[in-house]
C-alpha cells in the first residue's frame, strides 16, 4: 500500500533524508526549521538507519562537520535560517572549493540581521550568486509543497553526488510549518564503506599502496594551478546549466500574462490565477523549480507570447534580475513583493497584474 | 468541492489541533488538504489561527485572506476574521467572553456555546471538539468514519482511549450549534 503521511514541511525533509539513506546530520536550531533537528532526533535515526545525527554547539562548527563527512564520501547535511546559513557561507565557499558534495537546507526567515521569523525569499541573492567568496554556484532547489521538500532531499543528494556540489534547498517558513500529504519511497540503503571507496576514487579513505594519496584543499597558491581549478568548476556549472534546469508551468499555453514566481509565492499566485481565470484574463504561471541553473530559456519563450510579467516575491525584488535576463527587454516586467515576513494574498497579487497591465491608463506604472 | 476554513482563538484553546484532526480526516477519505499555522511569538500565549484547506483537486494557495467559514474562538480573531469571510460563506463563533458580536448581514453567523457545555459535561478538554462538531453539522465535508480515522492518526495513542469521549463531543457540538444570523431568502 502507498504510504501516505500528512507532515509540515521541516518533518518531510526530515524523513526524507533519512530514506535517501543519509548518512549524517549536524545542525543548530533556529526557528522556522528547528523541526528539522528535532524529528531526526525523535525518528531515532542511529536504530533505523545508523544515521548520525548531532547538534552542534553553532553553525560553523555544523558546516565544517559537513564539511569533514563529505570528505570522507558521506551523504551528509546541515539545515538552517537565514542568519545561521550567513554564519555558514565560509564553509560552504570551503566546500565550493574542493568539490565536496551536501545538501543545505535554508527554511528562509525576513532579515537582514535577526529580522524575524516569519517566512521570507529575501535570500535568493545569497543562494543564487554566492553567498561566500569566490567563483562558485550551488545548485538551488526551491519547493513549493511539502512533497516537493521531501522529494527534494533525494534529489539533492543525486545531484550533490553526480557533480561533486553542493546543493541547497531553499525553502521558507511557510512551506516549512505548514502541512500537507506526502507520498513517501522506500527506504534506500545507506552505502557501505566499500561501495563509497569504489564510487567516489577521490574520498579520503586512507592511504592504500595502489594508489596516490587523495588530498582535500581548496588552497593553491600557484596562480596557473588555481586557474585551471576555477576553469574545471566553470565548465561543471556549464554542465549542470545545460542539463539540470528545471521548471514547471500552469496555464501558460493560452496565456497573456505570466506570473514568474518560486516556492510559497509560486502557490499564492497558482490562486491567483484561478481568481483571473474565474474573470476571464488570460494569466498564466512560470515557476522555477532550479533557481540555479535558472530557466532563462522558458523565460525568454514566453516572453515573446505574454503582454506583461509580474514577478513575484517576498522580497524587494531579486529573482527580478534573472527573469529580466531571460526576457531581454522583449516585454514588459514588473515586480511585486510583500517583506518582513509578510506574505502576498492571492488577490492582492491578481490586482497588482491588472494594475500594472491590464487596467488601461496604467499600463507601465510600477514596472522598472 | 474545495473548503477553506480560517480556525482562531487563543493559543491553548485547541486551535491548531482542531485544524490538525480535519486535515488528518480529510487526508484520510482521500482529499488534498493543506493546514497553514500561524507560528512563533503569538503561539506563547497569544493569539494562535490556521487554514485549512480540504479539496478535490490539487490545493493553490495554502494561505488566504478569504474564507468559505470562519471558526472562531476569542473576541480579537472575531475583530480580525469577521471581514476575511466570503459573501455568503458562514461565520462560527463562541459566545463566551464576546462583547462585540459580529454586525455582517451578507454571512450566515451561528454561535455554538462550547466553552459552556464543556464545563457542564466537565469535558473542558473537549472544547474544541463541540466546535468541530457543529462546523461538521453545517459542513457535512468529512463522514464520520473518517472523522474517527482522523482522530485516531492525530492523537498519541496513549491518548485513543479518549477517542468515544470526543466522538460524543463532536455529536453533542451538533446539536447546541444556533443560528444567530441567516441571509434572508430574496423573494421571487
């Protein structure tokens, strides 16, 4: 029988870590996630699994025990909000730097500073274009329902591990505390030892005669070497640029106007455009489902069919960038966001859209 | 068939956990459900609400600011949800401790006095069952088989021996459940 569960957000990554057989977790609580933590804790992960699950005494010290397990070939994680995953950013640039694969969860609070802890996307920037230093991407996955955070956890850690990154979900508080069904898999074994020394030629293992010694750094201070380290990633982010972009799309066949928006902004605006729809405007949704590699493509394709794009978001505009990229000027974008951990209403969203494109003699207001 | 239900009051009140029984129940008899809380600071004593959403179809929005039906359960969420109901849509309140009643004559208003009728049973962890009891009178959404398998899944099973009593509970909320305000029928 399908094994169907109604779970919050948190909780759903939670099992779904453990069943896409991870092999650590080390993190610190902070609300909007400490459920995270806390039903690893209680899952009694060490009987089921002998998954490893550690508080930290801080963020830093979480992020190097990623750090550490990845070099050893674990599937390791940590999990955050926004204020923890700043105190982090060093490590994760560490781990940019030697390729060691993880998955990152960041259950997205307003800020900056402590701000609050109500639900936010103000952190796109820092997840999309480097939060720490350096010539880096992660890949960023961005759910929007709570079988998406569980469905995410696997999917992280197949890709973290196809390309030696690091991957992170960013979700937000909203979809984190709130609770949906979730349809869960089997339980995928944790790897031997054995399985990960013959998977993964580059963990260090231990020294066996056979072979060189494998050396984790990210420090070279011959800049010709460094060069050729700073190509090899950029050639991985093309890789992953041309093969892992993801998106997903609702009405947008006979669509003349087009939300863009991820995560719990993408739901607001799925009503949206039933509310719309119900008054007979053609609106339609493009959601990312990558943030990194973003869908500048689809963007650009139905920037030559729409009349007006909203984009839509919990912060004061920076998704906005990417999908001016991908519209290149070829039609009208405006922006709508709600801060400070205040979420959109669905037809509060509707009549910006109309306010902005449809209404006459208001056409272009607000758009920049 | 899609409901969408506002439940506020004070934290403590059994807010969330009302909301928490209807998404299992729904989950349950094979609907899409969604179950929204208000978190953090105001959990602490404060005012607490949630959305839930029962459907037949895929869930949009898990947060809203209309309503088919408004639960509530303290006179600062009736100040703050009485407007956020649908034209036409219902609004189920606690008379007790309300001084300021709702004044809305596009809404249909019931009282179900819980709180009373909890203390008269001596039953005061029942509360929010006798509510719950009278939303399902008004909004038959959930078959009562199903409203069982929804209190077995949410309560700890140290808990399940208390399951009859809130059963009994959710009856008795359908039968104290009054009509204070009903849209008059235009006349053809």
């Amino acid at each position: 029988m399908e094994d169907i569960k109604l779970m919050k957000g948190n909780e759903a990554i939670a099992e779904g870590v453990i069943r896409a057989g991870c092999d650590g977790y080390f993190g610190y609580p902070i609300t909007p996630q400490s459920e995270v933590l806390e039903y690893l804790m209680m899952a009694r992960t060490e009987e089921r699994t002998g998954m490893v699950v550690l508080q930290a005494e801080s963020e830093i010290a979480s992020i190097h025990m990623v750090y550490g397990g990845a070099a050893c070939g674990k599937r390791v994680m940590t999990s955050s909000s926004s204020p923890g995953i700043s105190l982090m950013q060093e490590g994760i640039s560490f781990m940019a730097g030697t390729e060691l694969p993880c998955l990152l969860l960041n259950v997205v609070r307003g800020g900056p500073g402590l701000g609050t802890i109500q639900p936010s996307q103000s952190d796109y920037f820092q997840a999309v274009k480097g939060g720490g230093h350096g010539d880096y991407k992660l890949i960023v996955l961005a759910p929007a329902s709570v079988q998406e955070m569980y469905d995410f956890a696997k999917l992280g850690f197949d890709l973290a591990f196809k390309y030696r990154i690091q991957v992170m979900v960013l979700s937000d508080g909203a979809i984190g505390q709130m609770m949906e069904k979730v349809v869960l898999d089997e339980q995928i074994p944790r790897q031997t030892n054995e399985e990960i020394i013959k998977n993964y030629p580059w963990v260090t293992s231990g020294k066996t005669p056979d072979r060189e010694r494998n050396i984790i750094t990210s420090l070279d201070l011959d800049p010709v070497k460094q060069e050729k380290i700073n190509i090899h990633l950029q050639e991985k982010f093309k890789k992953i640029t041309e093969n892992e972009v993801r998106f997903e799309t609702l009405m947008c066949d006979d669509a003349e106007y087009l939300f863009v928006a991820y995560g719990s902004s993408a739901r607001v605006c799925q009503k949206a455009i039933q509310l719309g729809r119900d008054k007979g405007l053609k609106v339609g949704l493009l959601r990312p489902i990558t943030l990194f590699p973003f869908p500048y493509d689809e963007v650009a394709r139905l920037a030559k069919q729409v009349k007006g794009i909203l984009c839509v978001e919990m912060s004061a505009g920076q998704m906005i960038e990417d999908v001016r990229l991908g519209v290149n000027g070829v039609v009208k974008v405006g922006h709508f966001g709600r801060l400070g951990g205040i979420i959109p209403a669905p037809d509060e969203v509707l009549n910006v859209m109309e306010e902005i494109f449809i209404r006459e003699n208001n056409y272009g207001r607000r758009t920049n | 068939m899609t409901e969408e239900i506002i439940i506020a009051g004070f934290g403590g009140q059994g807010v969330l956990s009302m909301g928490k029984i209807l998404a299992y129940a729904g989950m349950m008899q094979n609907k899409e459900v969604s179950w929204m809380p208000s978190y953090g600071p105001e959990m602490r004593g404060g005012t607490a609400n949630v959305t839930v959403i029962l459907s037949d179809e895929r869930i949009s929005s898990p947060i809203l600011n209309k309503f088919d039906t408004a639960i509530i359960l303290n006179q600062q969420s009736l100040d703050k949800f009485e407007s956020s109901v649908k034209k036409g849509g219902i609004l189920i309140y606690d008379p007790s401790g309300i001084t300021t009643h709702p004044t809305r004559t596009d809404i249909n208003i019931y009282t179900v006095e819980a709180a009373d009728e909890a203390a008269k049973q001596n039953f005061k962890k029942g509360f929010n069952m006798y509510i719950l009891g009278a939303f399902l009178k008004l909004k038959p959404v959930i078959e009562p088989e199903f409203m069982r398998k929804g209190l077995e899944k949410s309560l700890p099973s140290r808990h399940h021996h208390l399951i009859p009593e809130n059963e009994k509970a959710i009856e008795r909320g359908k039968e104290i459940l009054k009509a204070k305000y009903i849209i008059p029928t235009p006349l053809n």
